[in-house]
C-alpha cells in the first residue's frame, strides 16, 4: 500500500514505517554528533519510550551514554492492511540501530498501569540487567484502569472553577478563533489526577524496590510541563495542573523511600514541544505556534531530542542543575524567558487568521506533528508501495 497521513480530528490513524525509522536515525545522529555523557547512567528502564521525550531519553541514553535500555509501552501492530502506530515502528527501529551499536535494548508492549506488567519488567530486569540505575516516566494516556479497584478513569482537560474564554487554532484549517471551556467538576479533577498524577509512578518505585532491582545511588525523573501565563487555565491552573502538583507529592514521597539505595526522585520540567498529547490541549497549539516562531527569531529553540540531550548534561546528570522552590528540575528557563515571553504575549494579543503566518510558524508546527508518524522526513519515498509490516527498518 502507498502510505499517505490521514489526520482524523487531534491524531494520524497512519504511520510510514520507513518515515518512522528517519526521524529515529535523525535523532540518533544528533546525539552521535554531541559529546558523550561519562557519567551517565548505565541500565535505563524508560515508562512511554516509543515517542516524544520518552524516546528521546531512551536514544540520549543509549547513544550518548552507553546504556542497556528497557522500554515499556503500549502500541498498535501493522496488518496486512493496516500501519502500526507510529511507536511500534520507532521501537523496532530504535532496537534495530542499539543493538547493531552492540547495545542492551528490549522492549515490553503491554498496560504500564496493570501490576502484571510491572512484573514483566521486573523479571526482565532481573534476568537481563540485574538491577537499573535510572528510571524515566513519561507515560502519556488519558484513562488508566486502576490496578487495585479495576475502575477506568479518564483524564478530563478542563479549566477550574469558571469558564475559560480564550484564543485557539484549528491546526487543520489554519484558523484562529475564540471558544470557551466549560469547567471540570471534583469527579473529573480526581479522575485526571488518577490518571496522570504520581500514584503510579510510587507503584512502580514501590514495585522495583521491593523486588531488590534499583542499584544504589538509583534516580528516577517525572517529565512535567508548566508553561507561561497563556496556558495556565488550561494547564497548570486547571485539571493537568492538579495532577502535575501530584507529581510534586509523589516525588517527595518517592525519594522518602528510596533511602536504602542512596536513591531519589524528582519531576524535571521540560519546554513545549510538539507531542500526540499537547497537540489536542485546547490554546496549546496556537501558543506553541507562536512560541516557536519566536524562539527560532531568538536563537533558542529547541526540538525534542536537542532538549533532552541537554537536559541529561546539564540537569540530569550535569554539576550544577536549576532547582526551584519545590525540588523540581527546570529546563524551562529559555521559553520562559522575558525577552522570549514579552514577544509572545506581544503577538498573542494581534494575533489572527489573517496575519497568523506572520506572527507564527503554524508551517513548523505542522511538520513537527507529521514527523510524529513518520511523514515528511528527507530521503523517504513516500509514493513507494510498501506492506506495512515490513522489518526492513
């Protein structure tokens, strides 16, 4: 079959195997250009790995510093007729490119929030690695069946308390318009913070733990998003706000335990990139359309796997990390700089279908979003007839 994106609301229901395994190699070769990380870690255990920051980290860890990595997530195999998701091709080809490199990697498909998972990757690390060093959570899903009470929750991306009235862009169309949105109520705030708060990322420290698998001087890190004052009523003061300060408690509570092996926790707080996820929070798209226009007019933008790089060198593993008030890790520093924010909020203000090319880069976002699932990379023949279960990638 010839392999063309077909776009269906906030998603790609396709994905081009070879186009995929571009965007992999692209950003292997990135982290082969950098600087090796000596002091990085050795036996990654990566939760979310096939996409966005959780790949990334796994390709920094593997390929800027030597690490055996296991990844865990939850994707879709091609058909005969069907493309797989876009994750199920970067961890073929992310396994192909590691272990050519003589490289540990292994990667477990499967409900990262059930208990019988976390066992498989137990019994995985045990039998392969022994213990690991670091452990990188970046699950994103929007419901999650609890593993103790078995009741599905889903996530619920709603402003608290009033309504919201705000700008926001139709990717598609290319259209700024004005919509409103309705507040949550406490069962939906609970249900968010059920999903994507740190209850799960204590089972599987308490899990790992218990099974005498984390090495001494273990660190674990939570990727979390705060933003600027444009996005806060619908990200960091509203329902994602709730479960990312849950994240905050977690990780305190996280490193309380981890005593026994020198270990801890922490949340890093990472920039607005592209992702599955960020693309469908209302206002998101158009800040960050904005946002990297101006970035790249100022020199410091950064894409997902510059990021991540960096935040291994400088943050994660680096002598002197940025550390706030709360503990967290911060790498937000560059977008959320004045000269930076003062810009933006400048052309928020004007901001309009008419002049919205001028103002921002919707063209950069949209390709970013493609590259998600594989399409508009150099070098692929996207006319070519493929079957979608190739292996050749």
């Amino acid at each position: 079959m010839i392999i063309k994106p077909r776009i269906r609301g906030f998603i790609c229901t396709t994905a081009h195997p070879l186009g995929c395994a571009a965007n992999v190699d692209a950003q292997i070769s990135y982290v082969a250009d950098q600087a090796e990380i000596s002091n990085g870690p050795k036996r990654v255990l990566v939760l979310g790995a096939s996409s966005g920051y959780g790949l990334a980290s796994r390709i920094v860890a593997a390929f800027g510093c030597d690490a055996a990595t296991l990844g865990v997530s939850f994707e879709r195999s091609p058909e005969e007729k069907r493309t797989a998701t876009a994750g199920w091709y970067n961890n073929h080809a992310f396994e192909a490119r590691a272990k050519a490199q003589g490289l540990y990697a292994k990667t477990l498909d499967g409900d990262a929030f059930s208990d019988e998972l976390k066992q498989q990757v137990i019994d995985t690390i045990a039998a392969d690695l022994g213990q690991i060093d670091l452990l990188v959570y970046s699950l994103a899903s929007p419901v999650r069946q609890h593993p103790r009470t078995g009741e599905l929750h889903r996530s619920a991306i709603k402003p608290l308390g009033e309504t919201f009235h705000v700008k926001t862009l139709n990717v598609d169309k290319g259209v700024v318009h004005e919509v409103d949105l309705e507040p949550a109520d406490e069962a939906e705030t609970a249900a968010t913070v059920a999903v994507m708060g740190g209850e799960d990322w204590e089972y599987w420290i308490d899990a790992l733990a218990g099974a005498g698998v984390l090495a001494d001087g273990f660190c674990s890190v939570s990727y979390t998003y705060i933003g600027s004052e444009l996005t806060w009523p619908i990200y960091w003061h509203a329902t994602l706000g709730r479960a990312k300060e849950d994240l905050d408690r977690a990780a305190a509570a996280i490193s309380a335990r981890l005593g026994d092996v020198d270990g801890s926790a922490q949340v890093a707080v990472l920039k607005a990139v592209v992702t599955q996820a960020s693309a469908a929070i209302p206002v998101v798209p158009l800040y960050n359309t904005l946002l990297f226009s101006v970035m790249k007019d100022q020199g410091s933008h950064e894409d997902c796997i510059d990021h991540i790089y960096r935040f291994f060198v400088s943050s994660l593993y680096g002598e002197s990390p940025e550390i706030d008030e709360v503990g967290r890790l911060r790498l937000d520093g560059w977008e959320l700089a004045p000269e930076v924010q003062d810009e933006v909020l400048r052309r928020w203000s004007v901001v309009d279908t008419e002049n919205l090319d001028e103002l921002g880069d919707l063209a950069g976002f949209r390709n970013d979003f493609l590259k998600l699932f594989g399409f508009g990379m150099e070098g692929v023949d996207y006319d070519a007839d493929l079957d979608p279960r190739t292996s050749e990638l």
